[in-house]
C-alpha cells in the first residue's frame, strides 16, 4: 500500500532541538489537508477520509449518562479473520508484536472489521492544539514541554519524542473519576481480579491556564485506591507527574500501605520498577501505553504506515469477564482491529543507563496519537512483551481513549489485562468535586483505611 510522505517529512529529517515550532505553511495544514490534530484527513486503500469523527452521540445508539457506550458499529460484519495459518499473506499490516503473537499461539487470531476513523475531541482541543503548533517547544533535551497547553502540544511532530508526548499530554478530560478491574492471567487462565478507583485532575487540560509554565511543572495529579482483594484493600498511590522531568526532581510519589499505617515516597513507581497490581508482568513506566521521562532512551521515528491496531473496541468493552479473560490471551471473537495509519517510532536504551527493556518500538495511531500496539525487547535483543492498548472513541465527552490495555509476556506465556470497565461503574469525565488541595500524603493517608 502506498504511504504519503508529506506528514512526515519533518520527523524523519527534522533534528531535536529546543525550538519544536513548525512553519506557518505547516501549522495551517491543520484543518486543512490534515485533521485538526495532525492526522491526514485523505483516505488510502482500507483506510477511509476523516471526516469529523464521533464528536456527539451518534444517532443509532440509545445513551444516557452513566450508562456504558452502546456500539454504534454492532451491525459491521468481519471482513477477514487472520490467523496462524495466513499471516503471512497480511506481513506488510501486522506488527512485530501480532506476528509473535499469532506465532506462539496456535488459536490466537484477528477479526478485521471496516475502518471507522471514529476519533473526535472538543472544539476548544483543536483551537488549542493549533496553538501549540506555533508555540510548542521541547525542554530539556525533550524531557519536558513548553509553550503550549491543552490538546496535543506537537501536531505536525519534528521527532520522536514529540510523538510520544503527543500520547503523554493527549486531551482524557480535565477531572475524571474512574474504577478498573486488573487480572493478571497465569498461563492456565487462572486470576485473581484487582479492583482499582482512581482518580486524576489533568493539570495540562485546565482551560484555566494558559501556557505549560502557568502549571506548576504538575501535568498531572493522580491517586489509586485499591479496594480488592481484601488482602491488597487499602494501598494507596498518590502521584504528582512532572511536566519536565529534570526539574525539580522530576515526578513526586507517595504510597500508603495499610500494613505499616504509614506514608512514604515511592520512587519506586517510576522507569522499570514493577508496575502497582502488575504481578511483576509489566513496569511502572508502561502503565497507559507509556508514561514518565523519557530521558532512558534514543528515540526515532521508523516510519508512518499502515498496521492492523484494535479499535473501536465496544463490543469488547461490554463482555463480561468470564466470557473475555481466557489462558494464554483474551477471547479474540471479541477483539476488533482495523487498518489504521500509525506513527512507528522505537526507543533504544541509551549506554551507561538502565532498563530491563532495552528496546521499546511503538505504534501510535494518527486520529488520537495514542499508542495503539507496543513491543518491549529485552537485554538479549529478544521479543519479551507485547502492549495492546483498545482504543475506543467517548462519544459522550468526546474523546478518544482506551478500553483496555493488555501486556502480553510470550516469554512465559501470561498477561497482564488491566483497565478494565466491562463491570465497573462508567467513568465520569466531568468530576468537577476534583480540587488538587486533595491530592496530599495526608489525604492518601485517611483513603488508605480497610
């Protein structure tokens, strides 16, 4: 299938430097030729035109708040099914990560449905986001942000890292309240479902403030209150995200842990320490496809092609557990993927660091800049991990944001399924109770009773 070049013609020759605006005649493609947050409008092969995406409640589904997001594709029937036996036959659209996952499982297989570029955000995110092509800079050897606010900071990217902050900063509301479910899955199918509610104020998406420097360098506050099992009830993490991560220590964490009725720092929930209710199947910095600094590696784009990504995953989203989380790897009757164009950029880790992944390659889809799929490589150069974030459009809010992310570990033949709502209440993107005089040691300290 043949790729336009012109999207990314910057990135793949453009070097990182601090001043990360884009010219005039570039910014203006915004709206233009490309949607409002950098993707390109024009359709090619199985990928169809944008044109607006989901940005209300689409009129062939019921929907009333706090109920969960009917299916507006229910009636789209599988194009084609892939499996071990004719993956070859669709090479040039799977991942790295799909073919090693259609290698090490014999019933492992991907429904491919039409393409539904369903991606929308509000109004005030795309005036922002056009702002801050003209005004976005990187800071900090591209460790942090500046000059820009709300939406996507980089829209037409220079580089790599803009990309993955394009994922870091992309508009999940302002305040949101939320409960997931996290099972880590032996290889026999077994698990043990981990109910979490969390909770997050998205500093960057205050329409109060004005530039990345108006934030205090907090993008982002964060609390995670387990409340099952009732041996892990009651742990508490509170996270206060650095906008920058070489100023001022970088991110600040604190956890409560019910057994020791104390709070401490928790450095620990950073870069490859293991991830909180992971089970040791993925690491702190992999949470929400990836998050943190990204001083650890060298990163650079590969290309912008064509791949095979979940998405549109409502029907995943209302099947019950039983019926999704199975041995090996989720029920994939339930699983819908599409051809979507996705930035390919890798992160190779940088000498005399650390880090038990010493190649990360990602696959982020252009209509939400989100990382669709994921694969994480160990010391030896070996495939370890593979990531799967389900992406699904919030008619309701609007936005485009992620259903489930799953870390599939081929090596040893579990996963790791986590943000799970299936069961749990719908999230609430509209939490204005939310007030950042809550996010303290102190406050975590009275959650954090059983």
């Amino acid at each position: 299938m043949k790729i336009s070049k012109l999207a990314i013609a910057f990135a793949l020759v453009a070097p990182m430097a601090a001043q990360a605006q884009v010219p005039d005649a570039q910014m203006n493609r915004l709206g233009g030729d490309l949607t409002p947050i950098g993707a390109e409008k024009a359709g090619e092969g199985d990928v169809p035109a944008w044109t607006g995406g989901l940005q209300t409640v689409p009129s062939n589904v019921s929907y009333k708040p706090g109920d969960h997001l009917a299916d507006p594709f229910a009636s789209d029937a599988v194009k084609f099914t892939i499996t071990p036996a004719n993956a070859a036959q669709y090479d040039a659209v799977l991942t790295e990560g799909h073919k090693a996952m259609l290698k090490a499982y014999p019933d492992y297989k991907m429904n491919v449905y039409q393409t539904r570029r369903s991606c929308a955000y509000p109004d005030r995110v795309y005036q922002a986001t056009k702002n801050n092509a003209k005004v976005g800079v990187l800071n900090g050897a591209g460790s942090g942000v500046g000059g820009a606010i709300m939406g996507f900071p980089f829209p037409v990217p220079n580089n790599a890292n803009e990309i993955m902050w394009n994922h870091t900063l992309r508009y999940r509301s302002f305040k949101a309240v939320r409960q997931f479910a996290a099972a880590p899955v032996t290889r026999g199918g077994d698990y043990t479902l981990t109910i979490v509610q969390d909770e997050a104020i998205l500093n960057w998406s205050d329409p109060a403030k004005k530039t990345a420097e108006d934030l205090n360098n907090i993008s982002l506050y964060y609390i995670a209150n387990t409340i099952a099992p009732a041996r892990e009830a009651g742990n508490v993490v509170l996270v206060l995200e650095a906008l920058n991560a070489t100023l001022n220590g970088g991110r600040q964490a604190w956890q409560y842990s019910p057994g020791t009725r104390r709070v401490r720092r928790a450095p620990n929930i950073s870069y490859d320490n293991p991830g909180t209710n992971s089970d040791g199947l993925s690491t702190s910095d992999a949470f929400d496809g990836f998050n943190g600094a990204l001083d650890r590696y060298d990163w650079a784009v590969i290309d912008k092609s064509v791949k095979l990504i979940p998405a549109n995953n409502y029907k995943a989203e209302n099947t019950k557990y039983k019926d999704y989380i199975k041995p090996l790897h989720l029920n994939q009757d339930n699983v819908r993927y599409e051809a979507h164009r996705t930035w390919n950029f890798e992160a190779k880790l940088k000498a005399n660091t650390r880090h038990v992944y010493a190649r990360r390659v990602y696959h982020n889809d252009e209509d939400a800049w989100q990382v669709s799929v994921a694969e994480l490589y160990d010391g030896r150069g070996q495939l370890w991990r593979i990531q799967e974030m389900q992406q699904i459009q919030r008619y309701n809010v609007p936005l485009c944001g992620s259903s489930a992310e799953v870390v599939y570990d081929v090596q040893a033949g579990r996963y790791l399924a986590l943000g799970l709502q299936n069961e749990e209440p719908p999230v609430n993107y509209f939490a204005d109770e939310l007030d950042p005089s809550r996010y303290t040691p102190n406050s975590i300290r009275q959650m954090g009773v059983r």
